[in-house]
C-alpha cells in the first residue's frame, strides 16, 4: 500500500470523493438495501471507529426499520496496514442470532478485518450476514470475503475524512481525500 510513513511528515490532501457525491451514493446504497430487505428489520453492526458516520447517513438513508450496534476491532500491525490477527476490543451488546445482520465498514483493503469479523459473526448463527463498505480497494485484497454493498472503489492510496482516519486525525472532514506526501 502507498501508504504515508509518519504524522510528522508533512502531506497535502487532496478531494476524491465530496460530500455531495457521498451522500448521493449513500441514498443510491439504502435503496438498493431496502430493496433486497423488503420490509424486514436489519440489525446494522458499525464496525468502529471508520464507519461512524457512514453508518449514521445509512440508518437515515433506508427505509427499512433498523436496529445498530457496534463493534470495535483491533488489528496487530502498523498504523496503516493490519496484520490479519484480529482482536475484538468492544463486542457487541445484542445477540445477533436468527437476526439479519448487516456488517457496515469503511475500508476494505486486504479483507483480513472483514474475514475474521466474518467468522465470528457467523459462529453466533444470524439468520443472514451481508458485508456493506463505503469504500473498495481491490488492489491488496488477500481473501475473498464477500462483499455485498459497495459505496466507491478505488485502487491504491490511502485516503482520510467522513470518518476515517490517519493516525486518529482527519475523521471529522465531511468529504473523502487522498494522503499525499510532500
Ligand atoms: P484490511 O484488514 O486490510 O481490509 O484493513 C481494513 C481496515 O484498515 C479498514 O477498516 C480501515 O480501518 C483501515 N484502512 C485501510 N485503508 C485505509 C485508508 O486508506 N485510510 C484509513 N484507513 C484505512
Ligand atoms: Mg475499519
């Protein structure tokens, strides 16, 4: 991954994705979602902290009648590539049997986070288990977890705002933007 070294170099940012071309695609995902649910409940699990405010347009978005919870995982590895040893940090509150579940994500890179949040998951018997990221990166993909709902795809390049992050920083900026070092 072309991923920045330090959050003592300097970079510059530069827009990929705007709000406005967020949130049109964030209505486009929940009707595609309301659609395939057809009135049933989702239970949407946030995967923290990237997709909190993904999930929070999402909720509003569809239609359906939704419960949330959240999960927060931890990955062994450096700041900006995980290792694929998952350690869950915070489970969830609820119990996710015979509900259907909708695992919502910000990023998936290698798919090692979504593979073995995946196999939990599915251990705890849902009634059904789909994957919804806001954003694809296909090109360091390892697995081949599957995906159902997909917001953007991109190649390389690591990205920051709308909730994501680098080095905890750059999570509140309303639109999507490239990490460039300078
Ligand atoms: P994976 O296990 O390699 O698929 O890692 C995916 C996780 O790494 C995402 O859920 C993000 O938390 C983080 N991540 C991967 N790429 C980026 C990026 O470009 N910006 C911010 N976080 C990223
Ligand atoms: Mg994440």
């Amino acid at each position: 991954m072309a991923s920045p070294n330090t959050s003592k170099n300097k970079h510059s940012l530069t827009q990929l994705f705007s709000a406005e071309e967020i949130a049109a695609r964030v209505r486009e995902l929940a009707a595609q979602i309301d659609r395939d649910y057809d009135g049933r409940e989702i239970l949407m699990i946030a995967v923290l902290k990237g997709s909190f405010l993904f999930i929070a347009d999402l909720v509003r978005a569809v239609k359906s009648p939704t419960v949330i919870d959240f999960v927060r995982l931890a990955s062994y590895g450096s700041a900006t590539q995980s290792s694929g040893i998952i350690e869950v940090r915070k489970d969830l509150e609820m119990s996710i049997k015979d509900k259907d579940v909708l695992v919502v994500e910000d990023i998936v890179d290698s798919g090692q986070t979504l593979e073995s949040l995946r196999s939990i998951l599915l251990n705890r018997q849902p009634a059904s288990l789909r994957i919804c990221t806001l954003i694809d990166k296909q090109a360091h993909r390892v697995t081949n977890v599957p995906v159902d709902y997909i917001g953007f795809s991109m190649d390389d390049g690591f990205i920051v705002g709308y909730g994501l992050d680098f080095d905890e920083r750059y999570r509140d900026l309303p639109d999507i933007r490239v990490v460039e070092n300078v």
